[in-house]
C-alpha cells in the first residue's frame, strides 16, 4: 500500500492506495503526488513513483531516486554523488546532473536555487522557504504561512506570479 498526500480541487489529502493500478489512475486524473512525512519510500515502490511522475524506469533513477525520497531531505548534486559513490554505485556526475534535472522538472523533486553556485534538490515539494545556513551551507525548511508577504509588486504586464521562494540567509552564533 502506497501513503501519499494527493492534492486535487479540494486540497490536499491523505490518500492510501493499494495498487499501482489505483496511483496511475488516480495519476492520470490530474492530481499530485506527495510521499507522507511518517514513511520512508520503500525501495520497490520507488518505480511507481517515478511512472507517476511521468519518469521512464532506469537503473540509475532508481539509485537516485532512492536517495532522494529515503527521507525529507535538501542535497545538492555533489552530495548525491557521494553518497552514491559511498553505496558503491557508479553512476556519472553528467547523469546524475541531467536526472535531478528531470526530476524537479516532472515535480519528483524542487529545485532550490540559493545562488549561481548553490543549487540544491529537495525531496519536500510542498509549499515551503527556507534558511540557509551559510556556516555550513544546510538548508531548513519553515512553513509558507508563517512569511507574510502583503506587498507583493505587481507582475509584469502579461504575467502572473507563479510562486515566491524565500531563502533567508542566517550564520552560527559565535
Ligand atoms: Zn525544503
């Protein structure tokens, strides 16, 4: 049985669903995936969440996926390369690059972008910013609804806002 938080027109909900059967279904009628906080993906279901997404099965997404939905976690690309590496498994930096690429790209993942040179993977899609820890370069999540932003400017003619991302920039005290 696969937990997972499933968002449609009502919001969001917890849904179980007992076969792949019910998760593509419930997939292809227009609703988002969202692994629950209280469980670990296991590894054999980490196919079907990835068909989910609308990501073809390799060997290699699979090790990465795995990675990435073992817990809520932010990595940056490197980082998944090294605990690959510490598994023994052998998979290139260009791979592993263009897979997480992918995955933020089909909403497995989001893309957090700290700067040009800081870009991380993380495994929580829900609405949420971040701190980020410049001492030793760890995010944290905290809620959306806790950063009011009333004063909002207006988006340039022609568009909309899509999303606000929020990174606060704290150091050790001392
Ligand atoms: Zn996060």
């Amino acid at each position: 049985m696969i937990k997972l938080w499933v968002k449609s027109e009502y919001g969001w909900h917890k849904g179980c669903f007992e076969s792949r059967h019910g998760l593509n279904t419930a997939y292809t009628a227009g609703m988002i995936f969202q692994l629950t906080e209280d469980r670990k993906c296991k590894r054999e279901e980490i196919g079907t969440v990835l068909c989910a997404h609308g990501i073809s099965v390799t060997p290699q997404r699979l090790e990465i996926a795995a990675i990435m939905l073992e817990t809520k976690r932010h990595l940056s690309a490197d980082q998944v390369l090294l605990r690959l590496a510490a598994a023994e498994t052998t998979v290139s930096k260009a791979t592993v690059y263009n897979t997480l690429g992918l995955f933020a790209e089909c909403g497995l993942v989001r893309e957090v972008t700290v700067d040009s040179t800081k870009v991380f993977y993380d495994s929580n899609t829900t609405e949420h910013h971040h701190f980020y820890n410049v001492d030793d370069g760890t995010l944290a999540d905290f809620p959306s609804d806790v950063a009011v932003l009333n004063q909002l400017p207006a988006a340039p003619e022609g568009t909309k806002t899509a999303r606000v991302d929020i990174v606060i920039r704290v150091h050790n005290e001392q």
